[in-house]
C-alpha cells in the first residue's frame, strides 16, 4: 500500500468517524422533548418486560396521533403496568393513562424556563459533538503528520490531505451548527 492509499484510508475512516458522530447528536436530539409530540422521545424508555430490560419499542406500536398526543399500544396487554412505571420512572415528565389497551401521553405546552433550560441541554449535546469531531481531527492530523515523518508520503501530499480534512471537518460541523439550530427552533416554538 503506497502512502496516498494510505492517506485516502486515514480521510475515509475519519470522514466515516465524523459521520457517525453527526448521527449520534441527530439521535439524542431526537430524544429531548418539544411541545409536540414525536414516537422517538420514548426511544430510551426500556420496560422491566418478565425481568428483562427491554426497549419500549420492541414491546408496542407508538404513534404521534396529534401533535400533543403519543399512544401506545402494547402488543401483550400485560405489559401496560411494566410500560407505565417505566414511563413515570423516566426523566420525560410526562404522565401515562390507559383504558385497558392503549396507553395515552399528553405532552403539555413547555413552560418559558423549561424551553430555556432544554436549549441549554440541547446546546450541551452540539458541542459534545463538535469537540468529537475536532477530536477526530486531531487524531487524523496526528496519523498524517506520522506518516510523513516516516517518509510514506511527501509533505505536498500531507498538506493536501490536511486541506482535505479541515474541509470535511467544517461541513460536519456546519452540519451540527444546522441540526442545533434547527432543534432549537423546534423547542422554542409555541
């Protein structure tokens, strides 16, 4: 393998790493709450299912019906009371009601200081992601700095491939910048 194979291999994986990172922020997004009502809030409810903890989504169909309305539909009756007690054990602060075969959350209007105070979570999750991602950098630069001090590659190739990297690093970043943004708005909504 010549020194631009491996300089090519060094840009994939950490554009393939930067990816991964933007992806996981977009999923933790999605799990903090806003005034309306979306299925993916539950994703980190997991049920005591017969001494087993197991996602909510693996034990029932969860739908959005209205925008301040998720119900869920157990597909074995019997977990309703499992399914509840984790919903109130969570940190979503929202109340479950059933009538034997649905289980209903309203989600209320967010308080100002509740907005506020999910802003700042949310802002919290995009830097941990930015830092992932300069770190990610980092780690690559490092890699492509070696490889020239071992004389696999020249510095042209190096600096171009650096040039490379602070280019996907921008983009993913800019791609975070958005998606905050974004989500933000979202919670800010009335």
């Amino acid at each position: 393998m010549n020194g631009n194979d491996l300089i090519d291999e060094l840009l994939a994986d950490g554009r393939e790493r930067m990816g991964k990172s933007v992806e996981s922020v977009r999923h933790e997004f999605g799990s903090v709450r806003t005034g309306r009502a979306s299925p993916a809030l539950l994703d980190r409810i997991m049920v005591d299912y017969y001494g087993t903890q197991t996602p909510l989504k693996q034990l029932a169909t969860i739908t959005a019906p209205e925008a301040r309305l998720l119900s869920i539909q157990p597909y074995d009756k019997g977990s309703i009371k499992s399914i509840e007690r984790a919903i109130l054990e969570s940190d979503i602060g929202l109340t479950p009601s059933n009538d034997g075969n649905l289980i209903r959350l309203g989600v209320p209007e967010l308080t100002e200081e509740r907005r506020k105070q999910l802003v700042r979570v949310v802002r919290h999750i995009g830097e941990e992601g930015r830092v992932a991602i300069r770190n990610i950098r980092r780690d690559v630069m490092h890699d492509l700095r070696e490889l020239k001090e071992a004389g696999e590659t020249g510095s042209d190739a190096e600096h171009r491939a650096e040039v490379e990297l602070q280019k996907v690093t921008d983009a993913r970043i800019a791609e975070l910048d958005e998606l905050l943004a974004h989500k933000e708005a979202e919670i800010l909504e009335v």
